[in-house]
C-alpha cells in the first residue's frame, strides 16, 4: 500500500474556496451589525427628543404654541405644535426630522390648564 505524502493543489484550491467563503460570510454580519447599531443609535437619538419636547410642553403648554422649529444636534430638527382639542385638552405634536429627511412623530392630548 501507498500513502499519500502531501495536499493536492485540488484540496488547497477547495480549502481556499472555503476559506474565502467564511471570510466573506463574516464580513457581511459584521457591516450589517455596523448598520444596525447605526439605525439604532439615530432612532434612540430621535425618541429622546421627541420626549424632551413632550416635556417640555408639559412645562410650558402655553409657551409652546409661538415656538419655532428647533435646530438640534447631529443635524435633527424638531417642531412643537399645540393645538386645542376641545374643552380643556390640547393636542400637543412634537414632529422629529432625522438628517435624512425621515420624520417621527408623537401626539398627546394633555389638559390646558394647571
């Protein structure tokens, strides 16, 4: 019987091809998990200052129906409107304007007065 001694160039080439295929494989999970977490981080930002402005309004229900659109940081916008909804309610919208031009919106009925 004859033993083989060495790899045939055949074997090294469908290694590779595997190899290569892993290689690639991982590549891809880890920049789609790089967009992921990036989507994630401008959704979270965009939450918390749809929040900040609800509470604002919270503060100054009044105030908050001359205010202007608000320049905020990392190229968002945000705009708080208060309308009234009949007898002692408002309806208060707080529009966020992401950098790519998408929009998330929040609408609360809260009472007028103190």
């Amino acid at each position: 019987m004859r033993t083989r001694a060495g790899v045939t160039l055949l074997e090294t080439l469908v290694a590779l091809v595997i190899l290569g295929l892993v290689v690639t494989a991982s590549f891809q999970l880890y920049g789609t998990a790089l967009h992921s977490a990036a989507d994630a981080r401008e959704w979270t930002t965009a939450t918390a200052y749809a929040q900040e402005g609800m509470e604002l309004a919270k503060l100054d229900l009044a105030g908050m129906l001359a205010r202007e659109e608000e320049e905020l940081e990392g190229g968002f916008r945000r705009q708080v409107e208060v309308r009234p909804a009949g007898g002692a309610l408002s309806q208060v919208t707080v529009t966020v304007v992401f950098p790519d031009g998408g929009r998330f919106q929040v609408r609360r009925l809260m009472a007028a007065g103190p």
